[in-house]
C-alpha cells in the first residue's frame, strides 16, 4: 500500500504600523495533511544563510540549525525539525588544492568539521551541502537548503 501526501505552499503577508513606517512581512508554510508548520530553512548558529563571513567568524560556528524563514531565532524549529547528516566543503582560493569535503552526522560540528574550517582563510569558499533531516510527522529524511560563504 502507497501512502500519498500532498503538500502545499501558500504564504501569508502581515502589514504593520507605526508612527514611523509601514512594514510587509511574509511568512510562507507548508501544509502537511492537517498541520501546518513554517517552511523551514538551514543557518548556521549565528543564524546567517548567505553572504560574506570573516574567517573568525567562521571559525567561531559550532552548529547548524533548522528555523523559519526570515526568522530572528536560529533554533525556532529545534523542537519541530532536526538535522541527520550534512556534508562540509571547503574550496581553496588557489587552485593548487582539490576541494576538501567531510560527512558530518547530526547538527553539532564534530571535531573533524571543526579542524576543517580553522584552516579556512580569506579567498575559500565554505559550503555546507546535502543537508538532510526531519520534521515532525516526516516518514524519511528530507533535503534542506545549501548553504554557501565566501570568506572576506
């Protein structure tokens, strides 16, 4: 017997006001048969998701998380979603070296991935790719957005 879920996106958008300004705020979800959670999005733990990062700033992540999108709060979805495995790659700026990849399991940065990314230096590119995990209510891992930063 097949089971079939069917998904839709739809997003709402709030308006507020104050004296000052006006602001639009898109929240998009994923409804799921009943529920209906936010769609989730990959940052790492100071809760950025692109862009340029220093390499001290790099240096300094110790984790991924899953969160909302446009979300203020990198660990809003750590009781909803979690991460099983990604996979670190770190590209050079000179082409003498190969990109060097590693499979990390779970969210936390093993010692591996740590040492990796202390020898990231200005001109290499840092990606964090295949990053699965799962929702409440999923039945099997799912793929999660890459994350990618060039390092300044």
């Amino acid at each position: 017997m097949k089971l079939l879920l069917l998904f839709s996106l739809f997003s709402l958008t709030f308006w507020s006001f104050n004296s000052v300004e006006k602001t639009k705020s898109t929240v998009e979800f994923i409804e799921k048969a009943d529920s209906t959670y936010p769609v989730p999005v990959v940052v790492l733990s100071n809760g950025k998701s692109t862009g340029l990062v220093g390499s001290g700033e790099m240096k300094a992540q110790k984790a991924l998380f899953v969160t909302e999108q446009n979300s203020n709060n990198p660990a809003a979805l750590k009781d909803i979603c979690s991460i099983t495995n990604f996979s670190v790659m770190v590209v050079r700026k000179s082409n003498k070296y190969d990109p060097v990849m590693y499979t990390n399991n779970g969210n936390i940065f093993d010692q591996t991935t740590i040492d990796l990314l202390n020898t990231v230096s200005s001109g290499d590119t840092v990606s964090f790719i295949s990053i699965n995990g799962r929702c409440t209510g999923d039945a099997a891992d799912r793929t999660f957005n890459n994350l990618s930063f060039p390092i300044k």
